[in-house]
C-alpha cells in the first residue's frame, strides 16, 4: 500500500472498551462492608389522611399584622424616597 492510499483509506476502527470489572473487590473488608446491601425498608401503613385532605384547623397568619398593631414601624420616621435621575433625564 502506497503512503497516498494509506492516507485516504478511513483509520481503523476504535476496539471496544474493556469490560469493567468490579472494583470493589479489590477493597479491604471494612470498606466493602459499605458496599453490602441493607435490609429493606419496613412498610408503615399510610396516615389517617393525607396533608391536602387534612382541615386546617391552624390559621397561622403573617406578622405584618402583627408590625402595624406594636408599632415597630412608624410612618413619621420613614425617609422621604430618592430620586434617581434616569438615562432619558440625562
């Protein structure tokens, strides 16, 4: 074969990659213990009722009602707003 058809003729093709083989066997008894599989999860039979079909018996509100009543924020010690001029003002 000529160096111009070794040029033009396609590479050849990539080989699989190896198999993979399983790490963890290489690992010490302490680590491999990480690996071994739990004991499944126990069943619990569901709640009474679910969270949406629950009434909600707790009307918990915010605590901006709650702000205006104690007075933490009074409207006299409030500073005037700034004007910020804008790039068509400009």
């Amino acid at each position: 074969m000529s160096p111009v058809e070794a040029a033009r003729s396609p590479p050849p093709p990539i080989p699989p990659p190896p198999p993979r083989s399983s790490m963890t066997q290489f690992l010490p008894p302490n680590l491999l213990a990480l690996f071994a599989p739990r004991e499944p999860i126990p069943f619990l039979p569901p709640p009474d009722k679910l969270v949406h079909e629950k009434k909600n018996v707790h009307n918990y509100l915010g605590v901006g009602s709650f702000l205006q009543r104690a007075g933490f924020e009074d409207p006299s010690e409030t500073p005037p707003p700034t004007r910020v001029e804008t790039r068509d003002e400009r």
